[in-house]
C-alpha cells in the first residue's frame, strides 16, 4: 500500500496481518520528495523476533564451546569475559539463594552491613532456589532472555524514530552485530572501546551478563515512550515503569535518558518562538522524561546514601573507578557506525526532522557525560550506540538513496568491517580457556572444595584464601573471604599484599595467628593457587584438616 508523501503531514496506510489502518506521520524522502512504501506487518516483527532470538542464542555457543576447550583436569568456570565481575554477580546471587534480600559485601571479613542494592542479582538468587537450579543456569539463561528483549526493544524504538524501512533495517543490522574497528588497531598496542568497555556495544554487552543488556532494553523502551505519542498517563506510567526497573538493574543508565529527554523537550520548546512560554512544558518528552526520572530517583539516592553513609561501604565505592578512555578510543570503538552517524548529521539534514533531533540530543547528552566527574564514567557508555546506529542508518540509507546500485558495496563493507571487533572478543575468550588460563578454570578438586564449603560451612563464615579463590568462594557458598574482587574489598590493595605475605611464608608465626584471630578465621584454603605464592607457611601445621582432596586442603581456622 502506498502513501503519497508530502511537505507536510501524509497518511499512510500501514499494512497488518489483519486489516489496514492509517496512521500520520511527517516524512523527509533523502535527497527528493518522492511515493514511498511503508509497511509494517507481523512478518517483520516475527523476523526480527527471530533474528533477535538467534543472535542472542549465537552468544552461548562460545560459553558452551569453552567447556569443551579447557584442559583435563580443569573445569571452565562459566565466564569468557570479566570473569572476576562474573564471580561477583554469582557471589550476589548466591545470597539471595541462602534467603537474603539485602546485600552484604562478601569480600571482607568484617561485617558491612546489609543495603538494599544489587537487588537484581539477589532476586535472581532466590529464583534460583525456587527452581532448584545452578546459580550459573539461572545467571546464562537471564543473560539469554535479555539480549532477546535488548534487540527487541532497540527495535521497538527504531520504528518510531526511523520511519522507513531501509534505515531502520540497516540500523538495526549494525546493532544486532556490528561493533567498531577496535581490531584494526589492537595489533600496534591500542584497545580501543569495543575492546574494552562491553556495555559500549550491544552484541558485548548481551554476551558478558545479564543486567546490561537488560538495561539497555528499559533505555530503549524509555527513549521509545519519549518519542512516540499517546496519553499522559500512559506516557509518564511507561517512564515510570522504566525508571523503576533501571533503579533495580543499573540506576546510573537512567541519567543520559532523563538528560537526553529534559534536552530533546526544551529543544523542541524553544524551536516554537511564538509561544516560548506555553510550549516549553507543553512537549510531549516531558510526561515520559519526568516518569524516568520520578521512577528512578530515590534508587539514585539511596545508593549515593548508602555509599556515604557506611563506612565499609564507602571504602569500596572509593576504589570502584572506572574512567573513561580517551576520546580517539570511543571514535575507534564506535568505528564506521560513528563515521556514518556524522555523515548524516553533516549531509542529511537530520536536524530539521523533530524525530532526529532526539538522537542527536541523546548523542550529545550521553557524550559529555562520558566525561563528567563521576567516578564511573564509561558505565555512561551503555547505551550510546543505539542513537549513532540510527543516524547511521539515515546516513546509509540517503547514500543508497543518491547512488542507487553503485552504493550497495559500501554498504556491505561497512557492515562487514564492523563485525570482527565482535569476533575477536569472542576469539580471546576462547583462547584464554583452551590455554587452561586459572582466571577462567579451575582444577576438579578445587570445584570439590567448593562444594564441600558450600554443605557444610556455616553462613556468612570467614575463610582465608588466596586472592585469586577468594574471588570465587562466595560465588559457590555462603561464605565471606578476607580479599578477593579488587573494588570490592576495601582497602584492597593493602588486604592482598596482606594474603600474599601470609601465604608465602614472610610473615612472623605471631603475627600470622594474630591476623587469623582479628579477621575470625573459620577456614583456611589450601589449594593450587595459594602453593603458587610459596612454600607451605609454618603457621598452617598446626591446623586441623576439615577436608581433604587431591590438590586442596580445607583447615579449620581460629574461630572454630
């Protein structure tokens, strides 16, 4: 069915599986004002669906593969790519198996208290336990089911921005899959972003955990409500839901979409000279932006409360940083889909289309606050790839639009060339497991100690072990470690230099007992990793074993 495109307003017809309706829309053909075709049919959805499901599928298969990979003798620990991080959200789900919903820092000994944070990966804990299954199932089938809704939802939002089909699809091709060109320059010592900084890119971000790209799909519905229409109440109860569920998974992402909507609406205000005063608040951004806002505002406040209230709590916040790269790492790391987004806002007139300038707003606003004083500034990464992947789409498509057959080529190149940083993200993981690396693998009888700890170890008892373990012993117990995740023990780097003499023998026989009864020891671990630092330390002879096997002994420590 066709629509006869105007300057202004046209209607046209959008075909359904069942029934034709009309809906408005405001149209700029590139390059000349034509006839367009629009279609919008349950096929295309059900395509995406399934392109959407298969990518996200396509990103076990890695995680599967490694099983297979490791050495004998080893176990694969179930994580590719940040595995200490992954340690972490196992040790968070953990607490909620073993019935908690407030979260407790395991990784330090001295009691911290109990915040209400982290409730995502503690809700997951406790279906978990309702399902009767591993934590480590639990955690990679959530991490399935969100890329699913991340494509789903980025799609969603494209519709209502893109309105043609050929940009939306090319859009979405480079979100579905595409990356930077990272992997043109890894090999000369540079890591640009998509090598870097998962969250930047949506295929990485759906295959390191679940609350990214789950995060994702609550910014993208949210962008989506901002620029769709519908009732008030409808708009400020989507931004509100939205708002909410991002207080819950990632509280930060909420930031460049409130700014990016607050920008876009004021924008669009001051556009309207006429009526300046009237118009400003009268843009239909406002509903949507203030529900995101109202929704996930006390979860922002209450995490700055929380981190600066407690002092254990704080410590680790301290040392949790993560700043941003330099700037020529982000163009890197965005690559052709960066160059293309420029493209269009210089060449495509992008900024005298209402839809478009929201992307360019959510582009401004994400980008500065990649570099605002804020102690985790690349976290503001997340998300910034969908607004460049739609201007990339308009770019690529008026560039098809002026040259016909001759542009398909360039096309294809620039989907092809913004494949392999993915590739090669994968190909690392692959290659750290098959080489038997301990950061992703453990030996058998450090999996049977694990075990063992997590029958019979009391909850919330202390065990000395190596740093390297003790990133993972909460991940398989319900127990606490002296040292482990570098951000979140506090003080962390005088806490291991600690382990590190305690466990290669360099510290007096005194000191050692005294450390092990101010930290409440209740078990020691002896295994691999803690021979590794050194000769076996006097101060463990007198300890009694409480587990034995192969390679690993468990003592029992001074509090027992």
């Amino acid at each position: 069915m066709q629509g006869v495109e105007t300057a202004g307003t046209a209607h046209v017809k959008i075909i359904e599986a069942e029934g034709v309706r009309e809906q408005p829309y405001i149209w700029r053909k590139w390059g000349a004002r034509s006839t367009i075709t629009l279609v919008k049919s349950r096929t295309e959805w059900l395509l995406i669906g399934l392109a959407s499901a298969g990518v996200a599928s396509m990103t076990l298969v890695p995680y599967v593969a490694a099983a297979g990979l490791v050495p004998a003798g080893t176990l694969f620990s179930g994580f590719l790519i940040n595995p200490a991080d992954g340690y972490s959200y196992l040790a968070k789900m953990q607490q909620g198996l073993n019935g908690a919903w407030g979260f407790t820092l395991s990784y330090v000994g001295a009691p911290s208290g109990s915040a209400s944070i982290f409730l995502f990966y503690v809700a997951l804990g406790h279906l978990a336990g309702i399902l009767n299954v591993s934590l480590l199932t639990v955690y990679h089938g959530t991490r399935l089911l969100a890329g699913f809704l991340m494509f789903l939802s980025v799609y969603a939002f494209l519709e209502v921005v893109l309105l043609e089909r050929l940009p939306r699809l090319m859009a979405f091709a480079f979100v579905l899959l595409g990356s930077g060109l990272g992997w043109l320059v890894v090999a000369i010592g540079v890591q640009a972003s998509d090598l870097l900084i998962p969250e930047s890119v949506p295929f990485v971000a759906g295959f390191t955990n679940p609350h990214f790209p789950l995060a994702l799909a609550l910014v993208a519905l949210g962008a989506r409500s901002m620029v769709s229409k519908g009732r008030w109440g409808w708009r400020v109860g989507t931004g509100l839901a939205v708002g909410l569920g991002l207080g819950i998974v990632l509280p930060f992402a909420a930031i460049p979409l409130i700014g990016a909507g607050g920008v876009w609406a004021a924008w669009e205000g001051l556009r309207e000279r006429k009526r300046i005063g009237s118009t400003l608040l009268r843009q239909p951004a406002w509903p949507s932006t203030a529900g995101v806002a109202l929704g996930a505002a006390p979860w922002l406040a209450y995490d700055y409360w929380v981190v600066t209230s407690n002092p254990v709590f704080a410590a680790w916040n301290a040392q949790n940083l993560t700043p941003s790269p330099p700037i020529w790492d982000y163009v890197l790391g965005f690559g052709l889909v960066f160059i293309w987004a420029v493209y269009a806002v210089w060449r495509c007139d992008v900024l005298q289309e209402r839809r478009y300038r929201f992307l360019v707003a959510w582009l401004i606003v994400n980008s500065l606050l990649l570099y605002a004083p804020f102690t985790l500034q690349r976290r503001f990464s997340l998300g910034l790839f969908v607004p460049l992947a739609a201007l990339a789409g308009i770019g690529l498509a008026q560039w098809v639009g002026h040259h016909k057959r001759k542009a398909w080529p360039l096309v294809a190149l620039s989907l092809v060339m913004s494949l392999p940083s993915n590739g090669l993200v994968i190909a690392a993981g692959l290659a750290t497991a098959a080489s038997g690396s301990p950061l992703v693998t453990e030996t058998v009888g450090e999996a049977r100690a694990f075990g063992w700890l997590g029958e019979h170890a009391e909850r919330g008892a202390v065990v000395l072990a190596a740093p390297d373990t003790g990133i993972r012993l909460p991940a398989y117990a319900p127990v606490k470690v002296v040292a482990g995740h570098p951000f979140e023990t506090p003080q962390a780097g005088a806490r291991i230099s600690q382990l590190r003499a305690l466990f290669d023998g360099s510290l007096p026989l005194g000191t050692a007992d005294r450390l092990l009864h101010e930290w409440d020891v209740a078990y020691i671990f002896y295994g691999p990793r803690e021979r590794a630092l050194g000769p076996t330390p006097v101060w463990i002879s007198g300890l009694q074993p409480v587990f034995k096997d192969a390679d690993v002994t468990i003592y029992g420590g001074a509090a027992r």
